[in-house]
C-alpha cells in the first residue's frame, strides 16, 4: 500500500486523526485515573483501531480494554491480556470462540440470563478453560442487564456455581446519562445508577460471593462515576477522538479527528455539495458540524453527498476540501477501512481499522 | 472461507437475501422495461455486489450500470462494458482513474461544472483516450446539477469542445420525488421534473450537439419516468432487494433481504435485546421493521443492541433469531463485507460486497 504522504494527497472521502489532540486527550484521562482508585479500561468498540488502542494502554492507569463484541477482543487480545467484553455473548460460535481467547488471555464477559452463563459454561467446559463473568445490572437504561439487588444477587450465585465459570463481579452502564448536558443532573442520575450497582456488589460480598470488578461509566460521566468510591474501572471510549454530540458536554477533551471530503460542486451561491456523505459519516446522532468554516452547516447527507449551506459570497468551489465533525465517533469510524494518522499537514501512519464490521463475514 | 450451510450457521448480525425473490424483483424490472423504448440502468450502488449486478444485467432490457463512485464502477468494469458515474468526479486521483478505465469500457461522467469538464478532459488527454460526457441538469433537488436551459446548453457546449471528452447527453435524478406515497403527486412532480430535463436535451439538440442518453429516475419513479416519451434510461437500484421506505410506494417489489440477528437479552417482559444494532442496520430512514413478528416493533438502536418492544407474553428468549427490515437499502448492505444468500433456509452463496466502503482507502 502506497501512503499519501500530505493532507491533500488523501483520497476522499476518509478519516482524519490530528495524532497530537488524540495524544493529548489520552494524557488527559490517564492523569486523571493515576490521581485515584479507579483506573480506566479504554472502549475498544469506540475506534476498533489497534494502534490507538497501544497507545491509550501504554499512557498507564488502565486496567485492560473492553470490547462490545469477540471479533473486537480477538482483535485485541494479541496486545492486551485483559479484556472484558461488555455484552451478552450468545450462539454456540460466539461462546466457542471466547473459550478459545481464555487460552491466551484473560478475558471476561457480561451475562445477564442463566440462559447465557449455562451456554458460556459450557463452551469453557469443553475447552478446558475458565472464562471470566460480570454480572450485567440494569442501572436506568432501558437495555440488557438484570435487575438490580436480588435477581442480579441470584444469578451471581448462579454463576459461582457453574464449572467453567469464574464469578469477577458487577458492570453497568449507564448510558441512559452519559450525554445529559446539565452537569448537575448528570451527576445526580449518574450517581443513583451507581448506588444500584453498589447495592448488588454489595448483597453479592455479603453472601460470600466474588466481586472485585465494579465497571460502568463512559466518556459524559468518567469524572463522576470514577471517583464514586466502590467504582473500579470506567469504560470510557469516544474521549479519545470525540465528536459533536460529547463536546456539548463540559469535558476536557479536543476535537481529534474528522472526514476529509472534496467539493463536487457549487450549484448556487449558497451552496456546496462534498463527496462525504453519510456512507462516510454517519447522522445517528445528528447533522456533522462543518470545521473551521464560520457560517457554513450541512442541510443534509445523502449516500455519496453532503450539501453544505455556505454564505453566498464564499469563495468554495470543485476540488476543495472541506473536513466534517461527526456527531458519533463510533459508527462513523466503522464505515472506514483506515485512519489517516496526522500531525500538521503530514501523514505520519495509515492505520487500519482492523475490527471494522463483522469479522466473522471475513473469515468464514 | 467456510460457508455456512443454513440459516441457522450464520453467524450474527448478517445480511440475508431471499434469492428467489430477488430474481423476481429483477424479472418484473427486466419485463417493465422490455415493453417500452426506454432501457434500465441498475444502480450498482444500492448494493455493491457483483453477484447480483451481474443478474440484473443478465436478465436483459440494460443499456448497462449506473455507479455511484469511481471505485464502483472499477469494480464492475470487469464484466460491464457500459458505465455511467452518476455523479460530478472531482479530483486528479479520481479522474486519473476513469481515464484509465476509458481504455477497457465505455465510461460516462456527470459533469455540472466547467472546473470539472476540464479536469476530467486533461486527465483524459494525458492517457489518451475518451471519456463521455453526460450534463447533470438540476431537475429539482437541492444537491448537484447545473440549471436547466441555457446553463445546461453552456456547459454542454463547453464539453463538445474540450479534447478527451465525447459529450453524449443529460441526466437529472429526481430524488425529491423518488419517495412521495401519494401516486398522483409523485406522478405530477416527476413529470415537471423530466420536463427540465428534456428541454435541455432539446436545445442541445437544436444547437447540434450531441445528446443521445436521457438519463434519470429511481426505484420510486421507474414507471413514471420510464414511461416519458424522451427518457432513454432509468437508474433505479432499491428495487432488487426493497427496503420499508420503498415498500410504502404502490410498486411491484418484494422484501428481498434482512438483517439477521441474535437475541442477546430478554431484560423484561415487553422487552427484548437483539446483536443487530446501527452498526449493522442504519436507520437513516428511520427504525427497521420486525420481519414476521406481529406485535412486534423496534424501540431503539444502539451500536451493537437493537432494544425490540415484544408481546409480555412473547415466547423470545436468548439464542433465537429475530429478523429485521431495514429503512434503507444503500447504506445497511455498506455495512457488511457479504451477503449470505439463501433459498429457503438453504445457504445457496456468500455474496462478497465487493465495492463496500471506499476502496481507495484499502489500495493505497
């Protein structure tokens, strides 16, 4: 593969990392994690990409990283010896395979059915491995996740008992508050999730169960949920690239990365249309903003476009570039095959976004 | 690649085609067009699948394919020797590039401004060769296309005389139109929208220039705009495969393909957790439908959990397979690197999507 060596030798449409505000944004959250208890385990889902993921470990105060699927902790696991894979595993194939990773790493997953912990213990038995289990509590958000208290307590039992399985603790995420703007009520709705999954760690220490993993949190509430005592990991993801709709959000954390497009056209004088539509950013959490470009915002994505409203007397036309900011970091990187790594103008690294889709699509 | 042999092998979330009716979307297209002057030019775009560009073409009543992107229509110069790009080419990589792919098919560009004319003519003066020239006329949606008359009558002139282009007519696609329910509105609409079209075509005619290729229409128009006296050609897509927002329209095609998914979590009784979030299905037209489950409907999609509300006393539990419908052709199948085809519950092909995402991005 030939590297574009500068910004604009970039084909389009394709993803921009500016490296120095993505490294600056990891320091960030590592020194707020060195300063307390509660270490951070970096969302791998958010980017899927192994070079940030090295990156995000190798600045400390990180307890391993979480995936939301086995194709991203395969991924993983050939750098990093601690996943939790933060979701329901089910299917006799995905069970299989997270059996095959407790060979070489220690892996956990959440369960939130004895349906789902049975089908796990199995699979491990058939290994000859012991896999990790988080108890999934429903802390708010209507999701997965056991009820909080006796239900989460007896399927906890449930799971110490199963050969296979090794009982780690409780997750939750609250993600039903992770984007709320107002900081007070973030924080008050953030900390009553956590008294849920407190309680259930709780009842599950007292009845002489394991429970040294308490993991929830995410990229709106890591200030908060980190420093609620009982905490131990915070799952944070979007911080390191961030996009529009977590730069509401009262967050130290920069702008890091954005779509490259090219005008197409200039149909009218307040008009352009880009080749960077939402086939290349996604609209999930709304219209992307238009970088540095003062008075300019996009009316709206089609497939292969965006149509950008402009003041009438910019000077844009064909063949410039024009970057956008989405509003969701996650699905919008997993469109794309690579980041373009740069520092000013200069491509310093094509990086592939190795668990972009469905792996298993790939190999069988 | 070991294919899986029936449904219940693929691995979670997938794509799944419903191939026999798929071949009779393609055969009621093929047959529509076969009784009028005016031919199909499928959209490669609404799939990207070789396999199935292949059957449209092969089904007859084609003048060729319409592409999206230059890398789509390199993908299917290897057995398509008719292509219209559909769109403005901008920049010297990508003109670069149909330049090369005028030495071994008959490849058309859209072009609606004199940058990109002359853009287009030097890359193709460089590599010696031709490269056809269709004008894109604005027929009515606020994206590309130059204004119809005597805007489009300039550019075209300026196309005949620049070396390396061979000018060969208009299009116009009517995509403020393609999705209007009511019959007689869209009808109405889509008409004025081609009398843009062809009075353009007209003057360039009287003015001796070249224009034999009309082109225009979609899914939502085809036996409107195909039934336009003047229209040479037509550039539906959705029809193959049929997505919820086509199948409000009063047209002839079948529900041709699902996004297969697991049930990860039953968290309550009304409720159920399914692995085919917006990474697999985007929902850009809105929420997909719940194939084959009355009472059934999707609340909301996150990454990697479609939250489904379902009868309380629904029988669902984790391990089984709910189906959902998408809202929007295009953008789900660039989700997935392939399509699993099957005949009944027969896995008859896995279909690779071959021009997914943007192919620049893995070829340097």
């Amino acid at each position: 593969m030939t590297h574009p060596r500068t910004l604009s030798d970039i084909p389009t449409p394709a993803l921009i990392v500016d490296v120095p505000a993505m490294e600056r944004n990891i320091r960030r959250m590592a020194e707020f994690f060195a300063a307390g208890a509660c270490r951070l385990r970096p969302h791998f889902k958010a980017h899927k990409t192994l070079e940030i993921a090295r990156r995000q470990l190798a600045a400390g105060s990180c307890t391993g990283l979480t995936c939301a699927t086995v194709a991203e902790a395969e991924a993983a696991s050939d750098f990093c010896d601690d996943i939790l894979i933060a979701n329901q595993v089910i299917g006799p194939d995905k069970t299989a395979r997270v059996a095959a990773l407790a060979k070489r790493t220690d892996v956990k997953i959440a369960a939130d059915s004895v349906y789902g912990l049975e089908e796990m213990a199995a699979a491990a038995q058939r290994a000859g491995v012991t896999v990790g289990i988080v108890i999934d509590v429903n802390v708010g958000m209507p999701r997965c996740g056991v009820a909080p208290g006796e239900e989460a307590l007896a399927l906890a039992r449930r799971a110490a008992g199963l050969s296979g399985l090794r009982l780690r603790g409780v997750m939750g995420y609250e993600g039903h508050v992770v984007a709320i703007e107002d900081r007070g009520e973030r924080e008050a709705r953030a900390r009553k999730a956590m008294e849920r999954l407190l309680t259930s760690a709780q009842m599950m220490r007292e009845a002489g169960l394991a429970c040294d993993i308490v993991s929830a949190g995410g990229t709106g509430t890591y200030d908060i949920t980190g420093r609620v005592e009982g905490v131990t990991e915070v799952q944070a993801g979007s911080y390191v690239l961030m996009d529009t709709a977590y730069a509401k959000l009262d967050i130290p954390f920069e702008k890091a990365f954005s779509v490259l497009g090219t005008v197409l056209s200039r149909p009218a004088p307040g008009l352009c249309v880009t080749d960077s539509g939402h086939k290349a950013c996604t609209q999930d959490h709304g219209n992307p903003a238009v970088k540095d470009a003062p008075g300019a915002s996009v009316l709206f994505l089609s497939d292969e476009h965006a149509s950008i409203a402009i003041p009438p007397d910019s000077p844009v036309r064909p063949g410039d570039r024009i970057q956008l900011w989405p509003s969701h970091t996650d699905p919008t990187i997993n469109l794309h095959d690579v980041l373009y790594a740069l520092e000013g103008e200069t491509v310093v690294g094509v990086w592939p976004v190795t668990a972009r889709g469905y792996a298993e699509q790939r190999h069988g």
